[in-house]
C-alpha cells in the first residue's frame, strides 16, 4: 500500500513538471526534428529549394566548417539579404512549429541544430 502511495505521489509530480515547462521541454532529437521539417517545408517548399543548389551557401557544409555562427546564421534568417528571403515569419508558420509553441528563438535553434548534425 505504501509502495502504491509512493508512485501515485511521483508519478503526479511528473505530470506536474511536464505542465509546468515553460514551451518546448522536448529533447535535442525533437528539437532536431523540428528543424529538419522547418528546412523542408518553410516557404512551401524549403529552404533546400534554393539551398540544395550548389551555387546558393550550402548551409550545413558552412555551420560544420565553422564559417557560419550562430549569430549570422540569425541575422540572416531574421532580415534575408538579397536573394535570401527574410524567413523567420514563414519559418513560424510551419505546423510543428507551432504545435510545439516554439518561441523564435528556439525556431531558429532547432534550424540551426539540424543543420549543425
Ligand atoms: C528563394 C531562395 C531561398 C530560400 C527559400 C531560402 N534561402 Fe537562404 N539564401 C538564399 C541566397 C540566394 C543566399 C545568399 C545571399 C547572399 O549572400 O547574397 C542565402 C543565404 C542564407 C544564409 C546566409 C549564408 C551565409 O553564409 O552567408 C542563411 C543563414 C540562410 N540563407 C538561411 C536560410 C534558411 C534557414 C532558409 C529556410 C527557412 C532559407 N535560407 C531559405 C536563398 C534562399
């Protein structure tokens, strides 16, 4: 009886922590997800439709050589620059986006963390 006590206390606990997460209290790897359905489907068709094309900045080559921070990566992603549409308003449209209540920030996290693997 004790013992039965005992998981009903933690297993509410648990219940409470998961209600209580501020937004996205998933993993990395959902994270991760996430971001790989921002690259295919932002725009409509993703960012690879310009992306995957060897002449447009080969994003995930650049964030794994180092060349492309964080910082930029954001900037870019925030305002466009040239023919680089400013994409963080379609990039919070996309459904799982919004089911997982991603704030911008981690939006472009977990963009940024596909791209980094
Ligand atoms: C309509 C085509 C197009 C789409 C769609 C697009 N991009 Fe781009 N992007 C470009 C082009 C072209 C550049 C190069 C701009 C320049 O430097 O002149 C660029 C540059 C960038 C850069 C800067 C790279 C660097 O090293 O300078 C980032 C970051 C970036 N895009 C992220 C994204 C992300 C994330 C998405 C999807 C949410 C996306 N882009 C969708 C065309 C596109």
């Amino acid at each position: 009886m004790e013992k039965m006590k005992k998981t009903l206390i933690i297993t509410a606990t648990i219940a409470l922590i998961g209600l209580s997460a501020p937004s996205f209290a998933a993993s990395e790897a959902d994270l991760e997800k996430v971001g790989k359905k921002i690259y295919d489907r932002a725009f409509g068709r993703g960012c690879g439709a310009c992306h995957d094309i060897t002449t447009n900045p080969q994003l995930s080559k650049l964030i794994k050589a180092g060349t492309l921070d964080k910082a930029k990566f954001t900037k870019i992603v925030i305002e466009g620059k040239n023919g680089m549409p400013a994409a963080l308003k379609e990039m919070m449209k996309i459904k799982p986006v919004v089911k997982a209540g991603l704030s911008e920030e981690e939006a472009i996290d977990a963009v940024y963390k596909f791209l980094s693997k």
